[in-house]
C-alpha cells in the first residue's frame, strides 16, 4: 500500500502534464482550469462528432437496399434499432463511470476499456472475447468502408482513367490511408469527427436533391422477399448503428467521462437525421433497382459527382476512427510501450497488409457487411452493453463505497435488447452464411 502512495506521489509531483498514468478525472467533479495546468482531451461536441462521423457512411449508402428486403417495416425497424444502440451506448457509458467509482487507478486512459469493462463484469474469459469482437468487427469494417470508398472513388475518375481497375483503387487507398493510421489515440485526431460528419451531411444532401431529380411518375415496384432477405437486411441495419466497439475509446479520452452519455445522446439523433430521409428516398425512387451502395443508382451529374466526393472523404475519415482501437488493442496485446514509434508503426502497418489482403479477397462489401453486423456488431453494440451493466450493478458493494443499482424498467429494457440482439444476430447470421455459400462469389483481386 505504500508503495502505491509512493508512485502516485512521485507521479503528481514530477508530471509536466497528463500522460497515461495521469488521472483524467478527479473522484468527484470534473477537473476544472485553475490556470497552471490544463486538462487535454476531448470535449462533449468532439465525442458527438466522432461518434456521429465513425457511424454515419455505411448506413447511407446501404440502408436503402436494406428496405428493399425489409419492405415499409424496415423504417421502423431502422428507428428501433437506433433507439436500443443509443440505450446500449448509454450503458456502455455507465460501466465504465461505475469501473472508475470503484477504482481509482482506472481514471487514466486505457488502450482497451471495452475489453476491461467485460473483465470486470463478467471475467478474463469475456474480456479476452471482446478483444477479439472488437479486433474482428471493426476490421471487417474498415474493410467494407475502404472497398466503399475505392467503389466510389472508380466512379470519380471513371471518364479520366477508365483503365484503372477497383482493385487497383482498392490498393491505392488503402496504401493513401497507411500514414494516417499512426495517430495514437482518437484526442490526437478529434478533428476527422468534424470532416467525417460534415462531409456525410454534405453528401447527403446532395445525393437526396439527385434522387428528387432522378423521380419519375409513380409506379409500383416493390418486390415480396423471403426469411433470408429479410435477415440480411436486419444485420446490415445492425451494421449502420454498430459503433459501441468504438464508444469506450472515445469515452476514454474525454476531459468528463461522465458525459459521454450526452454525446451518445446527440450523435444518434444526428445519424437518424441522416439515414431516414436517404433510406426513404433511394427505396422510394429507384424501387427494386437500388443498388447495395445506392451511390451506383444516382444518375451520373455533377451533383452526383461532388455527393461522391464528399462520400468518400467520410468513408476514409471514418475508417481512421474505426481502426484506432484495432491498433490499440494489438498493442497492448504485444505490450508495445506509447512511446515505441517504431513497434507502433510495425503493428500499423501490418494491420493495414491484412486489410488489403482481405479487401482484395473478397471485393464484394455487402457480404462482409451482414455477417459481421449479425455477430460482433450484435454481440458489442446490443448484448454485452446492457449484460455488463446488469452484472456491474448486481456486484456488492466495496467497503466505505455506495451501492450502484439499477432501477427496475431499466433492467427489463436490457434484457429486452439482450434477447433480440441474440435472436435477431442470430438470424442475420444464417441468413448472410447461406447467402455467401449458395451464390457465386466474386473473384478475387489477385486471381483476376
């Protein structure tokens, strides 16, 4: 015991400034400027933005197929699943200022909170599980946003270099990208949260004044889909909300953590702003004939041309927000210390090798897409948010410390999410299994 006073002594004593043993925030209150000293970090907005701009691209371009397969019933659907994401958020937010109440030493920033807060609710077992959730889900998605943006990004420069492959392009962004993975951690690059959101709202307004142009009298054309469809589309809408690996990250570099709930809050309503409107409009318009990244059904104007930029300029800031915990949970994997640029940079880089590799194995997004929102993005952003928490506050109190409990409709709205998160993932998952085993898979890349 005294060897910890010692060390947290010599720590408050000799630090210039906050580092990754500094306490972000002090037991209580949230640290306040008394003009000696600031805290860095992230601020509510920020968060917003991060979390809005890491989410935003891969719904908008992917929920208006999604409703072909869903019918009118996938609106609500697309609502509904926003509101148990932001409640799963929400939840996420609280485990970890539950983790913090309990031990002081936790209100540092960690490389892996997600992976600690199942070690504390459930055990080693389920944190070793996260880890390798997160490390999955979230490079499946930089995956799929990377062949999203090379796709557009063909479309562009389609009339300059018509020789130029989507594979090509695929490598082309991908090595374009490999620099901007060496940020540390989401406090060094809060402003891809601005560029990202910004760009995805530009973009959207532009491909919604397109689709408004592309309208023609009404004709009917909605189709009848079966169990498999419909599932596959259910995981996609889980993949558009599946942000929580993300989320205690992002908590974790905020000047008040305890306000993260906020910024949960706010960027939902944001995303919701964005995807109805696009989904409604591209199942409205082109009907049946929508295409999986409904950018291919706009027609070819300069509108559609300068929507696609700005597309593709979220599509590769929201890839660097979705990596950054991948390399962070590799590194502390590997024990790599902070200030070991050179290990960070290996591990990085190797990262990016595997992206490629798999983007030019299977260069087809949407099937990476259902699958993994129908596992880890289901298991992450709908059962294990709201399990954890059950777990945190069933766990007794420590001595001299206030018991946490959870009021009993929040208990009942959890294991609600629980049950049609298992179910429905559950669902997704056969349905994008059986979709990838009984049609023709695209060749790869490197074998064309």
């Amino acid at each position: 015991m005294s060897k910890k006073s010692n060390l947290e002594s010599a720590t408050s004593s000799t630090s210039k400034g906050p580092s990754e043993s500094t306490p972000l925030i002090t037991k209580g209150n949230p640290p306040e400027d008394n003009g000696s000293e600031k805290v860095s970090g992230l601020s509510v907005r920020q968060a917003t933005l991060l979390v809005a701009g890491e989410m935003a691209g891969s719904g908008v371009l992917a929920l208006p197929r999604a409703l072909v397969k869903t019918g009118w019933i996938g609106v609500p659907i697309i609502v509904l699943m926003a509101a148990m994401a932001a409640f799963s958020g929400k939840r996420l937010g609280d485990c970890w200022s539950i983790i913090e109440g309990r031990d002081p030493e936790m209100r540092s920033r960690k490389r892996n909170p997600y992976a600690i807060i199942a070690d504390q609710a459930l055990g080693k077992t389920w944190s070793a599980a996260v880890s390798l959730a997160i490390i999955v889900s979230l490079f499946g998605a930089a995956v799929v946003y990377l062949l999203l943006a090379a796709q557009i990004i063909e479309e562009v420069f389609l009339s300059l270099v018509p020789t130029v492959s989507f594979c090509i392009w695929y490598l082309i962004v991908a090595g374009a990208m490999t620099p901007l993975m060496l940020f540390g951690t989401p406090k060094d690059f809060s402003f891809i949260g601005v560029v990202a959101f910004f760009s995805t709202f530009i973009a959207c307004i532009l491909y919604i004044i397109q689709m408004i142009n592309d309208s023609k009298p009404f004709v009917f054309r909605w189709g009848i889909h079966g169990f498999q469809d419909f599932f596959l589309a259910f995981g996609t809408i889980m993949f558009a909300f599946g942000g929580a690996s993300t989320f205690p990250t992002i908590q974790n570099d905020m000047v008040d953590k305890k306000k993260f709930s906020k910024s949960v809050h706010y960027s939902f309503l944001a995303i919701l702003a964005l995807y109805l409107p696009i989904a409604i409009a591209g199942y409205t318009v082109y009907g049946e004939s929508v295409a999986p990244n409904v950018a291919g059904s706009l027609s070819a104007t300069p509108l559609t041309l300068v929507g696609n930029i700005f597309m593709s300029i979220h599509l590769l800031s929201a890839f660097i927000i979705i990596i950054n915990p991948v390399c962070q949970e590799m590194e502390e994997l590997y024990n790599i210390p902070r200030e070991s640029i050179g290990y960070r940079m290996l591990v990085r880089v190797s990262i990016m090798a595997a992206i490629m590799f798999l983007g030019e194995s299977v260069p087809r997004f949407y099937t990476i897409l259902a699958l993994v929102g129908g596992t880890t993005i289901a298991l992450l952003t709908f059962v294990l948010p709201s399990y954890c928490y059950l777990s945190l506050t069933n766990q007794p109190p420590q001595q001299g410390q206030p018991a946490v409990e959870a009021e009993g409709w929040m208990k009942l709205i959890c294991w609600e999410i629980i049950v049609m998160g298992v179910l429905g993932g559950a669902a997704a998952t056969f349905s994008a299994i059986s979709a990838i085993f009984s049609t023709s898979q695209a060749t790869p890349c490197y074998l064309k």
